[in-house]
C-alpha cells in the first residue's frame, strides 16, 4: 500500500533560511562566472556540508569496498550488520563523500545502523554508466562481507537518489538481489527536463535551473551518446515491477518537486509500496539542515518510523 503526505509548512523556520542563503550565494557565483572550471565548481559544491551540523557520537574512516573510495559513519551503538549505501548528489559531476558525510551520518544515526558515502566516479569525465556500475560494485561487496541484501538501504539525494533507484534496477537486470528498502532525497531523474515544476517553482527555487541541468544532462550522458529515455539513466523510464519498498522526500518550493512525485506515482502503479513526503516552502535536499532546522529534524524522524516498520 502506499501513503502520501504533505506537511503544511507555509512559515518556513529561520534555520531553514540557512540553506537556501547558501543556493542563492552559490547561484549568484556561477552567473557570475559562466566558464567557472569544474574543479572550482567541485570545491564550490563541497561547501554543502555546511548547513549540516556536525552529530554527535559518530566516528568516520575512509575506506574503498568494491574498488570504489568512500567514507563510512558509524554513529555509537549502530547495527553494524544494517547499512545505507549513500549516493551523494551534485548532478553526478559535482559533490563528494566529504560534502554529504554530516548528511549520511545524521540519516544513519536516526535509523540506527552504519553508513557508507561512495566517491563514485563523476562526470564528465566518466559517463553514464559508471556511476550506476561504482554503486553496484559497493552493494556487492557488502553483501560479499556478509551483509544480508535485505540489510542493505540504497539511498541518495538528487542526481544521488537517481542513483539509489538505479542501482536496484542495475541489481535486478543481473539477476542480483535487490535491497531491502530504497531512499530517495529530492531526486533528480527525468534528463529531458520535462517537469512543469521546473517551471511553476523556478521563482521559488534558489540553486536549480534548467541552464544548470542542461549542463549536467549533457556531461552524464556523454554530449547525446547516452539516450536520455535510458532506465538507468532516467528511472522515470524504468519498470518497477518488484522493486523494493520506497520512500521519497521533497521540498515544496524546489523545481524538481515532480521528479519525486512523478517517480512516486509510476512506483505505486508497479505496486511498489510507496511513501511520499513533501514539505511546503522547502528547499531542494532539506535535509542537509540536519541537527540545524526543525524542519530537517522532523524528516529524518518520520524516515526513521517508516525504516523501522
């Protein structure tokens, strides 16, 4: 069965204002400098660890599992035989295991388990599907280590959360076992750019535009090589017949607010059991105000009830 809910949140507190300063600071960055490199935009983005605040009781270590480098967070106390496997955002091009660590840990602490941030390759230097193949890699071995798939929570936020859709279905193509639950944060799946909301939120939206999409589109699926009706490049193409059960989280106000709901939508028709939160006036990846808005709070509470149902 599937639930949707919508929290009514037409005053959006101080501390959430935090978050979309920093969209602003950035946007106006990038109009400022249209050829800006992309190793400046690299260090731009791994700023985004900022609206996060540091958790408490929680130790990291750099690792590489699978052959892909990423940083675990284990959070005192945590069922080390359950993992999230997060897929950082950043339009597959931009942001790190260090800008979503605070994000992974904060996410792992409220679920009670351990967390392991992948530094997946990023475009354009590697394509589509090197990124879907890296978090293949990572699932299998864990699950070679001797973790239960079913154990195992593929995770991620925008162009990170495409990628905890897809790295099920790559799973399920290769006859592998699926996770036993997939998060997605704000996801960014449709790469023909086709959302109304990129539209009707572009007004209200602080960081994404389809100027800045456009420029991802093209380093992920190769300048065209890669057709954007892929299933695993856009899940919104995908099958779901059988994949495992979903919760997507939104903010209102973001342009790719029909990504979720799209993805939702086509999910629930596969008779996937679906869970869809969208909070009014927020930001794209508001949870990244974890420990610092209440707004953030909440969210990682009730995904934390649904984890453990």
């Amino acid at each position: 069965m599937a639930s949707h809910h919508a929290t009514s949140a037409p005053e959006v507190s101080e501390e959430a204002r935090f978050l979309e300063r920093l969209y602003s600071d950035w946007s106006q960055i990038m109009a400022g400098d249209a050829a800006l490199s992309m190793r400046l935009l690299r260090s731009l983005f791994d700023e985004w660890h900022q609206p996060t605040r540091e958790p408490e009781d929680v130790t990291y270590a750099e690792e590489s599992v699978g052959g892909v480098p990423g940083i675990w967070a284990t959070p005192i106390g945590a069922d080390a035989t359950k993992v999230v496997l997060y897929t950082h955002g950043g339009g597959f091009a931009v942001g790190s295991a260090s800008s979503h660590r605070k994000l992974a840990a904060h996410v792992a602490k409220a679920l009670g388990v351990t967390a392991f941030v992948l530094d997946y390759r990023r475009a354009p230097e590697h394509p589509h599907p090197a990124q879907v193949e890296d978090g293949v890699a990572v699932f299998s071995a864990l699950t070679s280590r001797g973790i239960a798939p079913q154990d195992i929570t593929t995770i991620g936020d925008s162009a990170g959360g495409n990628l905890a859709v897809a790295i099920p279905l790559a799973l399920r193509a290769r006859g592998l076992p699926l996770p036993g639950q997939v998060i997605a944060f704000s996801p960014w799946l449709d790469m023909e750019n086709s959302g109304e909301t990129l539209v009707t939120n572009d007004a209200t939206d602080a960081l994404i535009t389809v100027a800045l999409l456009e420029g991802m589109v093209a380093g992920v699926l190769a300048g065209g090589e890669v057709d954007p009706k892929t299933p695993l490049a856009n899940p919104l193409y995908a099958d779901f017949t059988g994949f495992p059960r979903l919760y997507i989280n939104a903010g209102g106000a973001e342009s790719l607010l029909d990504n979720a709901t799209r993805l939702a939508e086509r999910a629930e028709a596969a008779g996937v059991d679906v869970t869809l939160s969208v909070v009014d006036g927020m930001q794209h990846v508001y949870p990244f105000l974890a420990g610092r808005a209440p707004e953030a709070d909440a969210a990682l509470e009730a995904l934390a009830a649904w984890y453990r149902v």
